[in-house]
C-alpha cells in the first residue's frame, strides 16, 4: 500500500498554483493545503480509502466532491490530447 499520494491545487482559472505529494496523514494534508487561496473546493478520486480522505479534506476546504477513477481518467486523457 503506497503511503503518499500526490496532490494538485488549482486556482479558480484552472492553473496549477501548487503541486506534490502527500504522505497519508491529516497533519500532512493541512500542512500542504495550509492557507490555500480563499474558499477551496477538493475532488478526490475514489479509492480503496477515499472515506478516510474525505473526512480529512472536510476540515480544510468548503467543499469535497467525490470523482469516479474511470472518468477521471477519462477527463485527464482527453485534455493530454488536446495539449
């Protein structure tokens, strides 16, 4: 079982603002996410433990949007296309 995870943070335009990995802890997570550029919002892609993530992410953002792996997948593959 991997104990990281990596991790992007996305402005309200759809750029990059900060990426890396995470090792698998609550205090990791809100040290990375630290004061993140006003209200965020997490999609987390459903895993073996995403109910764990979920509830970490619950405390540090606004919102938490759980993504099927299929078509998340699906949504990175076609904007690698186009780029």
């Amino acid at each position: 079982m991997r104990i990281w995870g990596p991790i992007q943070v996305f402005d309200e335009h759809g750029q990059i603002v900060k990426r890396g990995a995470v090792s698998n802890s609550r205090e990791a997570l809100a040290a990375f996410l630290g004061e993140g550029p006003g209200e965020m919002a997490a999609v987390l892609e459903a895993g073996c433990n995403w109910p764990v993530m979920y509830h970490w992410l619950e405390a540090s953002v606004k919102q938490v949007t759980l993504a099927h792996p299929a078509k998340v997948r699906v949504i990175a593959e076609a904007k690698l296309k186009k780029s």
